[in-house]
C-alpha cells in the first residue's frame, strides 16, 4: 500500500507493480509536532471511493503516524 498526504487529505492505493488501485481518499488532521506519534480518525470521502473495486466501503478509519527516521 501507498499513502499520500497532501493539505488536508489522505489517499491510499493498494500497489502492484506499475499498477495502483484505489482504497481510501479522507480526511487528513496533522500533528502540531511532526515529530510526535500521534492518530487521526479519516472520514471517508465516497463520492471517489464509491465506485472504485478495491476501495473500503467504512464511513471512517483510524490512521496512526510515527516519524521512524
């Protein structure tokens, strides 16, 4: 799987070689301390989820972050 955050949206596709499925497109709360561990609760964005295959039908999922570098 690969995520990207960009503003105040997060969207994640399952990834198989040069190819990309969509999975999930929510709601994105960033940390005051990008260096803290810290979780968010996404809500789903279905108008882009709702027809994609592989895509999570769950109004909402909890994402956790942790800064391992």
């Amino acid at each position: 799987m690969e995520a990207d955050i960009s503003g105040d949206v997060i969207t994640v596709n399952w990834v198989n070689g040069d190819t990309k499925s969509l999975y999930w497109v929510g709601s994105y709360s960033a940390s005051a301390d990008s260096d803290a561990t810290y979780s968010w609760d996404s809500q789903n964005d279905k108008s882009q989820t709702g027809k994609a295959l592989l895509a999570s039908g769950d109004d909402a999922k909890t994402f956790w972050y942790e800064n391992v570098i």
